[in-house]
C-alpha cells in the first residue's frame, strides 16, 4: 500500500550511502583527496550522489558511472509512485492511496472479472446524453432535469436549443423543427445554481419556446428579487414534472445524484414516458 503523496520521499532529498567495491572506493578516496583546482569538474566535500557522479564523471568515468547507476533505481521509483499519487484512484478517506486492485487488474496476464470489479466501483461515469437533431428530424419537446453539479450537461442542451432557435429565426423557420424545452433545476442555495443568470437570459429571449423552474432545498437567505419569479423552494415535484410529460413527444434528459435520477426514472416512466425517451449522464 502505498502512503500520501506528502509522504513519498523525493530522490534528491535523500542521503544514501553508497556501497561501492573496493576499487571504486579507493577511486573515491583518491578523488577526494585531490585538489580542487586540479579537477576539472566542480568537486566539494559534500554533495549528493547523484551530483557526485556527473561532477566526476569527466575525471572518473567508472566511478562516476557507477554513483549514477546506485542511484537510478530510486528515482524510477519515485517516479512512479508520485505519477499514482496524481491520478484518482483513491480511497474514499482521499488520504491514501489503495492500488493493489488496480494494479492487479492493469498487470495481470488473466482477464478480470469486470462484474465483481463495476460492483465494487467508487465511480460510475456513462449514460447516453446527446441533443443533436439534424434539420429534417421531427421536432420534440425537451424536459431537462439537473440536480446539482449535473446541470452542466443540461444547461449545454438549453443553449444549443437556443442557438437552433436562432438559426430558424434567420431562416424564417426552414431550417430547424424545433419544440420547447423545459429545465427543472434543483440546488441547495441560489449560490450553486450556476449559470442561473444565462439561463433566465436564454429563457427570456423566447419565451414561448423555453422555460425553467430553479429549485432550492436549503436555502437560508432572502432570495434577489431578480431570481424570485424563478426561484421554487423545496425539490422538484411529481406535478410539476407531469406538466411538461407527453408520451408521444417529450425527450427527457436527467443529470444528478444517483438516488434522484433513479426516483425520477420511475416517476416518468409511471407518468407513460417511454424508457427509451427517458435518457441520463451519470458520473457517480
């Protein structure tokens, strides 16, 4: 098991002792001895390994070689323990790291069981968000679901509906079929609702085709005036929901915390929404 990043020694920091055959060692007696003006290489009485094999080396190949040679071996495995230290394979206490299963799997020769390996995972990234319709496509209403962090992928769907809605405001409607689009937002606070101000702002440009409802569940302050046409305190309801469901046209997209998108899940599909229009990205 390997410990903290802040524990794992840096090569250059240490003091090794060198073991050195006899002949090597007498080298190194010799070159300690010599005058300093008539060493080529800047030699000092105290330096470290590694700086003692690349000053001597022009004098003293062997000796210079082999000071090298004891030291290689701790820098490639400084190396790789501090590249580990880096990526996100990490205990849920994110103070240490457990790698023996990652490891296992990344240099066994045996193909592992990716069933118990997934079922013991801390993190789940997939699903199947995507709104990219092409011109002759039918058009279809959108409800966008986001919880938390998970409106990223939602608030990228509500601006590129705004931006198709451009085009066929340019176009004088030949170009894009497009429906509405709906965003049920939930957060704890007005303050992580991000991007709130360019989602009434794209909402505001067309009214007709783009709405939203922001949600707060903690929220412990007075609301902006400006939010509070917007602003719902409490989750995201079953009716509110069923308001925007229809069967034969809704393309659903949720994001969020896995208990919430599994309720919902089940709520939208008891409300008649086909499985197949009810689409997700999870990254659990």
């Amino acid at each position: 098991m390997l410990t903290s990043p802040r524990s794992i020694p840096s090569p250059s920091n240490l003091q090794v002792e060198p073991r050195l055959d006899p002949h090597h060692q007498d080298h190194l007696v010799i070159c300690s001895l010599k005058p300093l003006h008539s060493v080529r290489s800047p030699v000092t009485y105290q330096q470290q390994l590694t700086q003692f094999g690349v000053c001597v080396k022009q004098d003293h190949p062997d000796l210079g070689q082999k000071a090298l040679e004891q030291r290689l071996p701790f820098a490639s495995t400084y190396l790789r323990e501090a590249s580990f230290s880096a990526t996100v394979i990490k205990a849920k206490q994110r103070n240490r790291l457990c790698l023996e299963k990652s490891l296992i799997t990344a240099v066994a020769s045996l193909s592992p069981r990716l069933t118990k390996i997934i079922s013991e995972a801390q993190c789940t990234v997939g699903g199947d968000f995507d709104f990219n319709p092409a011109p002759s496509d039918p058009s279809v209403d959108l409800l966008l679901v986001a919880g938390g962090v998970g409106i990223n992928p939602s608030y990228s769907t509500l601006l590129h509906t705004a931006s198709l809605l451009h085009l066929n405001q340019a176009s004088g409607g030949r170009d894009y079929k497009i429906g509405s689009a709906h965003l049920c937002y939930s957060a704890k606070n007005t303050q992580e609702l991000l991007f709130k101000s360019s989602i009434i702002k794209a909402c505001g440009e067309f009214p007709d085709k783009l709405s939203c409802d922001l949600h707060v569940t903690q929220q412990s302050t007075d609301v902006d005036l400006h939010l509070q046409p917007f602003i719902n305190r409490g989750r995201i309801t079953e009716e509110e929901l069923q308001a925007h469901v229809d069967p034969q046209r809704t393309l659903c997209f949720l994001c969020g915390p896995r208990p919430m998108i599994e309720a919902l899940s089940k709520t939208l599909m008891d409300f008649g929404l086909p499985k197949d229009r009810i689409l997700f990205e999870k990254w659990w």
